[in-house]
C-alpha cells in the first residue's frame, strides 16, 4: 500500500506556505483522507476542495486521498466491514487530516428509528476510536451528512427524511464539540441553497440533487463550500484599486507598470488562482447553485477597481483577450474577476481541476478495478501495476501543482467607441 509522501518541496516553500494560509484549517505537509458512502464516492465536493487548496494556496504542499464508497454505513458496506475499510482505505495512507461523512444510508430513508439511531452512534464512535487509536494526533473533521431533497419536492412521508437526517446531523456536532473535533454542517447550508434555488426556479432547482440524495456537480460545489467555510477558507483572491492612473492597493497580487493614456494599462501577478467554476455550464446549474449559496461571497472574491476614468465604457482585456464590458461606474464600484468566464485565470482554475479528476480517476482505477478485485489473488504484476499507477498519480499530481501556479498577466482597459 502506498503512502503518500510530500512531493519534494524544500523547507523554505514549506515555511511560505505556512504563513500563506493565515488561519485555514490545512496546513504545509498534511495529507486529506475523504472518507464516506456515495455522496463522497462522487468524487465531486471532494474535488472541488482539493482544487481549491491547490488553486488558493499554490506554495503549499498538501496531498489528498478520495476513500468513498457507495452504500456505506458506519458498518461498512460494498467495500468491505468497517475495520477493513478503515484498515486498507486509510489508515495506511497515514493522513493528517480525515473527513468523515456518513449517516444518509443508515437513517433507512424513513422516519427517525431510535435502534438505527443506536446503531449509527455506536459505529461513529467505533470509527472515530480505532483511527484516532490508529493516528494520534489525526485531525478529524466529522461531516454532517447533505441533504436528503425534500424542499424542491414534497416529502415522500410526513416531516421528510431530511428530519431524521437532522437527528443524525446533531449527533455529530455533539460528538465533534465534545471532543474538539471539527464539525462541518454539510446539510443546513445546502437546505437554505436549495430553498432560494427553488425561489429562482422551481423546476430547475430539483436537479440540483436529482434523485434527492446524490447531488450533481453543481449542487457539491454548495456542499465543498459549506466544507471549506468550516476550514476557514479565505474568500480572497486578490484586490486591485488604481485611481487616475495611480495604483492605490494591491492585496494577495504584485501590480507594476501602471501607465494611463486613453487606454489605462498594468501587469499584475496574483498570489492565487479563483475558484473554478464553470459559467458555460449549458444545463444553467452552476449559475443557479452561485447565487442561491452566496458562493462568491464566501469564496471568490477577485476584486478590480478603478477610478478617474473619462470615458463611459470600456473594455477590459487580459492578456490580449477580452474578458468583458464595464462602464465608467461599474469599475468605480468594483467588479468581480471569478464572475467571468474568459479570463485567463478561471481557465488556468479550471483546467488544473481538470488534472484534479484526472488524478483522482488513476487513484481511483488502482484502487477499485485491481487493489480491493484482485486482493487474494497472487499475481506476479499485480504490484507492480499499482506502483506504476501510483507513479502516474504522482506525475499528474506534479502537473496540477505546476498548472497551479500564477503568472504575471497583462491588463488592459480600452475604451469602446459610442455608437
């Protein structure tokens, strides 16, 4: 079994990092173990959190492992029992940080059981025992399982089985508060999203979790945001003001040459890169799920504004490409970046999410399709497949990092002629 290793920075990046984060829950050198049924199986919030920390802190070295499988309990499931997947599925990954979120299987999809109940409890703990007797010093952050759709949709019984969820959902931020755990609300931030998605569009905010218990890519955008606010995630990409042609702030970015005719210019590296987010989404799930969960606000904030300007609108272009319109008083006001498509930074975030997937496909080939199949089976290349898979893993790994990391860009704001 694998165990994943630092990937060679040296202790001076690492020292950076740590500045770098401020207060966010990860830190330089741990390694994430994502552990839970099929809503983590998705590979979907997990990824979108794992872009995150590669895209907002590019300098710090974390590694992370997705370890969902459909159908789990706290007894375990398909996968195996619950000691076999602790023992196989984490425990030798040696994580530093684990996330645990199950409870939407074992509530029986109806209304709140106490001996289910029961029975969840004690297998939670019975988890949380053998991994934190297994890991000392393991930080564990015990997930409050998403919702079950009973809020785009009538309730399939009377209260909704998002009630008994909520019951489960006490449970773990009493055992979190208890033992200093960390506790993310996974269900409530995405209940008032479906709520004010329904508001918007009724029909449209059903597919955000079609089936009412696996939500699409949209809808664990919602839920890897609700995760990442638990681990105090900054919202800040980096601000930029220049007024009359004179820089006056540049926060979390380098801004220099700053030169002003009729078309006012300036080259500007950002620390970071914006959260990825996909506006030509053509099912038009990604835009409703922004604005319903206020995800902007909490995690995207890519801030330019500029004063002193004489004409009424303008274009603006990075890199040579247009990336919008604005008038005189929107840039006065302040415009966010994250919320275009075009710029060349959400196109860098996006296809480093890209290799995000493409990495956790190779992890997730190795282990499902020849590690867990082919276990008893004494094979002469078995070993040998999966240390070849790991190596890929690790390739593209260096690859996301590398894509990860910002360049100086050139801005450009050209003013456009008055028909």
């Amino acid at each position: 079994m694998r165990i994943f290793k630092a990937f060679g920075l040296m202790a001076a990046i690492a020292s950076a990092a740590l500045a770098q984060n401020g207060g966010f829950y990860l830190h330089a050198g741990d390694r994430v173990v994502f552990y839970g049924d099929s809503i983590t199986d998705q590979r979907l919030y997990t990824t979108f959190a794992e872009t995150y920390v590669v895209t907002r802190f590019p300098k710090m070295p974390v590694t992370f492992v997705h370890s969902g499988w459909g159908g789990d309990r706290v007894s375990g499931g398909g996968g195996g029992p619950i000691d076999l997947r602790l023992t196989r599925d984490v425990i030798p990954y040696r994580p530093t940080v684990m996330t645990v979120m199950l409870g939407m299987n074992d509530g029986g999809y109806r209304a709140y059981d106490l001996k289910l109940f029961e029975t969840f409890s004690e297998g939670y703990q019975h988890i949380v025992k053998k991994v934190t007797e297994e890991i000392p010093g393991i930080r564990l952050t015990l997930i409050q399982p998403s919702p079950y759709d009973d809020y785009t949709r009538p309730p399939t019984f009377e209260g909704g089985y998002n009630k008994t969820l909520d019951q489960y959902s006490s449970f773990i931020q009493n055992l979190a508060d208890h033992n200093r755990y960390l506790d993310a609300n996974l269900n409530a931030p995405v209940v008032q999203a479906l709520v004010r998605a329904k508001s918007a569009d009724p029909e449209l905010a059903k597919k955000l979790i079609p089936d009412r218990v696996h939500p699409g890519a949209a809808g664990h955008m919602i839920m890897a945001q609700a995760l990442l606010k638990a681990w105090h995630a900054p919202s800040l990409v980096s601000a930029v003001e220049i007024d009359g042609g004179k820089l006056v702030k540049a926060t979390n970015t380098a801004v220099s040459n700053v030169a002003k005719q009729d078309t006012l210019t300036w080259v500007q590296q950002d620390q970071c890169l914006p959260f990825p987010i996909d506006w030509n989404d053509k099912d038009k799930l990604v835009p409703l799920a922004v604005d319903a969960s206020g995800l902007l606000d909490a995690l995207d904030q890519e801030m330019l504004t500029v004063r002193g300007l004489s004409a009424a609108k303008y274009a603006l272009r990075i890199d040579g490409a247009e990336a919008g319109q604005f008038t005189a008083d929107e840039l006065a006001g302040g415009i966010n970046l994250a919320k275009l498509a075009a710029t060349p930074m959400m196109k860098q975030a996006m296809n480093v999410h890209a290799l995000t997937l493409k990495r956790t496909g190779i992890h997730q080939f190795r282990w499902r399709n020849i590690q867990v199949p082919l276990a008893a089976e004494d094979l002469a290349h078995k070993a040998e497949a999966m240390a070849a898979l790991d190596k890929l893993d690790d390739d593209l790994m260096n690859e996301q990092h590398a894509l990860a990391q910002p360049v100086a860009r050139r801005y450009e704001l050209a003013p456009v002629a008055e028909r």
